[in-house]
C-alpha cells in the first residue's frame, strides 16, 4: 500500500494499530485532538493480560520495552469492608498473568515506537463525511482536512467517525467514578498507604464503594464509585475543590477515616468520571473504505478488558491490513467479523459494576475471586 491508512485517535489501539503497519512497511498517520503527548494525565494503572493485551504487544515487537514498564507486585488485590477490616487478601506471588503498567508510561512507548510525524497533534475532528467509492474525508477544528481510502476510528467513546457505520450513542450506566490521588503515599501518607497495600485496595457496599491502586513511586490513585443519576452530580460544584470533597465524602459518613481519607486528603481536584457503554452486541454492516476499534466500537463499563481488547483490536487490524494490502475490503471483513465476536465474548464475561455494588456487594465480588 502506498496510499497511508488514517487513524484518529492516538490512544493505545490508534498507535498500536500504526506501529504494526510500519512494521510491514505500510504508511499511516494518526489525527490526535490533544495539543501534545502530555496535554492531560493517562489514567492509572493497567493490568496487560496475557491472552490479549499481551499478544498485541508481542505482534507490535515491543514485548521487551513493555517488560521495562512493568511494577511489581502490583497485581496484589485486597478487599475490606468499611471498618478497615481485610474481607480478601490476594498476594502477588509473580505467578499471574497480568502484570501492572502505568498506562501514561505504555501509551509514551507506543509514541515512541513510531517514525517522527506519524501522530498530528492539536487535530480535532469537525466532521467526517462519505465522498463515494469508500473514501471519506476528515475535516478538522483548525481548518484543515484529509482525504483518505483508509479510515479508522479509534477515536474513543464519543467517537466522531461511528456515525459513518452505526447509530449506536454509549449510554449512561448508572454508575459514575471520582477520580484523586495522594502523591508519595509511603513517606507523606504512610496510614493511607498501609490501608491500600502492594497493589489495589476495594472497599464495597451496595449502591457505592471506593478503589485505590498503588501507582509508581508509592502515588496513590483513588476512585470514589457510586451508582447515582447524573442529575445528582449535576448538584456537586467540581470547581469547589473543598466543598466537593465534603459532599461525597458524606456518602461515606461512617466509614473509617484511613479509607475516607483516600478522598477528603486527595491532593488533586476531584474529578467526575460519568461512565457510558454501547450495547454488548454492537454491530454494524460493512462499509468500504472505514472501520472502528477499541472503545469507539464496543465501549464498555471499567472491567479490565477495555485497554487490552484496544491493543489486540489495533494488532489484529494491522495484521489484516498487511495479509490484504491490494484488498483492503477483504481485510476489514475479516478483522470486523472477529472483532464482533471477541469483545461480545469479553465485555459479556467481565464483572459487571451493578453486581460489584447490587444487595450482596461485596460478597459477590468475593464469591467471583474464590470460585464459592
């Protein structure tokens, strides 16, 4: 192929998606809105699984500098109940299959995976339009646009490009995260990181709970979860660091301090997380010339499965692309027909957030760790 695929969305199955097509030699460019590869914070921590996430990476040839990036012991997981009290304690032995990167530092790798100028900073996309023949143009916030043969959505849940092949909109779960952190926990918070332990701490109860990972350096990263209607978040002034903190700190009142201290310590503003999926079985017809993965194809609630389906999404793509250069229909046919499958199977198996949180939280959850 001589004429470059375009990927909008530089997130990780967007650039694992571009580094194996240069692997084979194929040009692509990848249309990101963000200003620069540091315009916002990545999230946390990411447990790469060994049957997806994984296996991309090795399709990618990055296994090695993947390995670098990995934290151990930080696939220790305990829960608690509310008085502090260890309901689960669940070590890291460093015989599991999902070790724990930090997912700034594995989208940072996949940047640098790339030739200089693949990824276009600063694009935002204004609108995506058919012109005929399978191509399609993408035009721009800045003023610009491309015309391309190849197009791919990996541009996130509120892609700009599903239009193109689905009505689908993600819908809103219920459920919603607040998002702090404290920062070189082991030296300035020492109980709080205590309380969180090697890895991932959760505390849950019916309707709400609260989750903190062990990032590098000892930071600690928190997540307040609570199943509300948006309109009651809607009440909470998130421009008011403190007052915010207070209101959700009291859906907690009685809980003990060395958990809700996660939240009313927290040294960055809180910030809302509304969590929205599409339908389990998202399915579009096959369109010339455009295709989706990651979140932009089948987003789902937070269950571990997300970032990895994006990366083996993005290899399988590419994979495709490579068998199929002079037959680009065949090769999303192909990957599509996959793909439904896969993240159908995946995101239907996972823990669902209203069982973490429903009447029996958290015993479901126990019951799901230690097969009883």
């Amino acid at each position: 192929m001589t004429t470059p695929v375009t990927i909008v969305g530089a997130g990780l199955g967007g650039l694992v998606l571009s580094r194996v097509l240069h692997l084979h030699g194929i040009p692509s460019t990848v249309y990101e809105a963000e200003s620069s590869p540091s315009a916002r914070t990545q999230g946390g921590l990411l447990d790469i699984r060994d049957y997806n996430g994984q296996p991309a990476l090795e399709t990618a040839g990055l296994t090695e500098e993947f390995r670098k990036l990995i934290l151990e012991g930080r696939q220790a997981m305990r829960l608690l109940d509310r008085d502090g009290n260890v309901l689960l304690d669940v070590p890291d032995d460093g015989t599991g299959g999902n070790p724990e990167v930090e997912r700034g530092e594995l989208r940072q790798m996949l940047l640098d995976s790339l030739p200089a100028g693949t990824v276009r900073w600063g694009h935002k996309v204004s609108g995506v339009r058919a012109l005929g023949d399978g191509c399609h143009e993408v035009a721009f916030a800045n003023g610009t646009a491309v015309t391309t043969s190849l197009l791919v959505g990996a541009d996130g849940a509120w892609s700009r490009v599903r239009p193109l092949l689905s009505g689908a909109t993600p819908e809103y779960t219920g459920v919603s995260f607040i998002e702090t952190r404290l920062f070189d926990g082991d030296n300035r918070h020492p109980n709080r990181a205590k309380t969180v332990g090697g890895g991932t701490m959760m505390v849950l109860e019916p309707g709400k709970g609260i989750l903190a990972h062990r990032e590098r350096g000892g930071n600690l990263h928190t997540w307040v979860i609570l199943a509300r209607p948006r309109d009651w978040f809607a009440d909470i002034d998130f421009t008011d660091r403190a007052a915010a903190t207070a209101q959700i700190a009291q859906e907690f009142d009685g809980w003990v301090p060395e958990l809700t201290a996660l939240v009313t310590d927290g040294e960055t503003a809180p910030v809302l997380r509304n969590i929205y999926t599409l339908p389990i079985e998202h399915r579009w017809d096959r369109t010339p010339g455009v295709t989706l993965l990651g979140d932009a194809a089948h987003l789902a609630a937070p269950n571990g499965e997300g970032a990895n389906l994006a990366l083996y999404d993005g290899a399988e793509l590419g994979k495709a692309i490579a068998a199929h250069p002079d037959d680009i229909e065949t090769a999303l046919t192909e990957y599509e027909r996959a793909m439904f499958v896969r993240s159908g199977a995946s995101n239907a198996g996972a823990p669902d957030l209203h069982v973490m949180l429903g009447d029996n939280a958290p015993h479901d959850l126990i019951n799901a760790f230690t097969g009883s």
